[in-house]
C-alpha cells in the first residue's frame, strides 16, 4: 500500500500544475495531519488524503472525483481514503455519499474552510497562525465573502466530526500555523548561467553526496565546500553558498546537488565538454557579467555538444521552477575562503 507522503507528492505534482490548486492541497493535508494528531489517527494516512483528495479536479473537473476514484484503487490506497474522497464531494457532480468515518468528516470540515482562509489572506495578508478566529468567523457567515466557497460542506463536515465551528477554527488556525512555516520562505529563480556552473561542478566530481538528502559542494578551486541539504517531502532545500544567502537566490550549489542526487537527470556526456571550466576565474574576467561569460564558454564548444549543452541548462532551469522550492531552516553564512 502506498501511504508516503513523498510518493504522494510526486503524483500530485504530475496531476496538478495550478500553483494555487497545489497550495490549497498542501493546506487541506496539513490541517488533516493536524487532526489525525488531536484523534491519534494515523498522520501519513490523514495528510496524504488531504493532498490527493482534489487530485484529478484539473484535469476532470466536470467529472471531479469520479476519475482519482479509480486511481486510487489501482495505486493501492485504502478503502478508507477513497470512501474520503468520494464523501467531500457530496452535492457535487452528482456525488451523494454522506461521510461515514473521522478521516471522511474531517476533509469535509476542512476543504471548503481553507478556500476562507485563502481567501482572507488575500485580503488581510498576515500568517494564518496570526489570524483571529472571530475574523474568520465574520467572514464566514458573510455570504458575499468568497461567495463560491460552499459553507453548507463546512457546516456538514463539523457536524460529522463532532466539534463546534468554533472549535473547528481554532484548531485551523494552530494547524496551518504550521503551514507559515513551511511556506514563509520560497528562493528566488536562478538565471540559466548557474545551470551550467552547476553542471560543471557535477562533472568536475565537486560534488559529495554525505547522504541521499545532504552534499558538500566543493567550490571551482576546492578550497572551501559549501552545505547543502534537501527535505525531498517537502522540496525545501538550504545552501550556504552566498547567492542563497544575500539574494536568498538559489546557487549553483544546491543546483549541482540537485543534480548529483537524481532529482534533476542529466546525462554525464552532456556535461562533459563543460568539466572544469573556472566559472568563477571567467566570471570575474568579464566583470560578473554572467551572460557573457557563459556565451564565451559556449562559443569556444564543438556545435552539437554546445546545443546539448544549452538543451540541458534550459531543462534544468524549467525543472528547478517546476520543483517550487522553499527554504529549509535558517539562512546560513558562506564559509570563508576563496
Ligand atoms: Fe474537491
Ligand atoms: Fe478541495
């Protein structure tokens, strides 16, 4: 049976693109672990039907949930998760099954209410963890507020479980206080040219793997290193190069790391004519200018390897976007040295 939350991630990202149709997942999942923790249910089993229960809504969203039912069968998920899903959808392109079990009731609480809370911030842009339950509340019972989000769900859902409403919000707001957290930071896009010093450092062996999640990333002249670490659940990640921490940019560092750990494929041939290439020595010789720098190191390529080469940057960079990355703790000093 499938139940990781990390596999779970993967298929929610193939299935939905939607920036906000992933964030509301992400906030349904994290208020249903929330819950799983109040009832000592299973954690993994609640937070994972929290992100896959609008999984097929982009691609099927007149036939919503019908198509993930089915997935879910053939994926190995519990009769528990499907009955779940199926049951937030009451009322719903012709869904009339009543939730019959806690982890049913709590997505049918939960759902609808996030749409509030998104909605709220919007509005009144301060951390969920900060926001008062009778602001929410107000907001609720306002009809022309958000105006689509369906409060009958709400109503239903909190009725289902057994809390009051106001207990229900008040356990949101502590919920996806957690979510702030998470998502308080996310790093700046890099420009293609770090893709190729990122692959130049994959090639030229700078990169260690410590573990599957952590790497020393040693710098051109292997001097110093810098950390990076990953939280693959998460896709939270943490250099301590100096792009990350005075332009909170993401670095060639965590790009290389990236790439080394399999996150991002690219093959070893393609990187090949760009092995120990002094980036920074170039760099500096074109007074930073990156862009020229980089044009410079390509024109000196044999045609074909140039066009993998750019091929390759190009999919890095639309792949580095893709993976939405956030930070993973704290900001951290770049050691010294050159
Ligand atoms: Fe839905
Ligand atoms: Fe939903």
């Amino acid at each position: 049976m499938i139940l990781n939350k990390g596999q779970a991630t993967a298929l929610l990202r193939e299935h939905v693109t939607d920036t906000y149709q992933r964030l509301h997942a992400q906030m349904v999942a994290t208020a249903m672990e929330g819950y799983a923790g109040i009832y000592n249910e299973d954690k993994d089993l609640w937070y994972v039907t929290g992100l896959l229960h609008d999984i097929d809504f982009q691609e099927y969203p007149d036939q919503h949930p019908g198509p993930s039912l089915g997935w879910f069968a053939d994926w190995g998920y519990s009769d528990d998760l499907i009955h779940a899903v199926e049951a937030h959808a009451y009322g719903y392109n012709g869904f009339d099954t009543l939730p019959e079990t806690k982890l049913a009731s709590a997505l049918m609480a939960i759902d609808e209410l996030c749409g509030i809370f998104y909605a709220y911030q919007k509005l009144n842009p301060i951390p969920y963890g900060e926001m008062k339950a009778k602001s929410i509340k107000k907001r609720l019972n306002e009809s022309k507020f958000a105006p689509k989000i369906e409060r009958e769900s709400i109503y239903r859902g909190v009725e289902h479980l057994g809390v009051t409403l106001d207990e229900h919000i008040d356990n949101m707001i502590t919920f996806l206080a957690r979510l702030d957290q998470i998502m308080e930071k996310k790093w700046q896009l890099p420009p293609i040219e770090k893709a190729y010093e990122a692959m130049t450092a994959v090639v030229s062996d700078r990169v260690e793997l410590v573990s599957p999640t952590e790497a020393k990333v040693w710098s051109s002249t292997r001097s110093k290193y810098y950390e990076v670490s990953y939280d693959t659940e998460n896709h939270l990640i943490m250099s301590n190069d100096n792009s990350a921490y005075w332009k909170v940019e993401l670095g060639y560092p965590a790009i290389a790391y990236l790439i080394a750990a399999g996150h991002i494929s690219v093959e070893t041939k393609v990187m090949k004519p760009i092995a120990n290439v002094p980036w920074k020595k170039i760099n500096k010789q074109y007074k930073n200018s990156y862009t020229i720098a980089t044009a410079k190191v390509l024109d000196d390529l044999d045609p074909a390897e140039r066009e993998f080469l750019i091929e390759a940057a190009e999919m890095v960079t639309a792949k580095v976007k893709e993976l939405d990355l956030g930070l993973l703790g704290k900001r951290k000093f770049p050691p010294k040295g050159n």
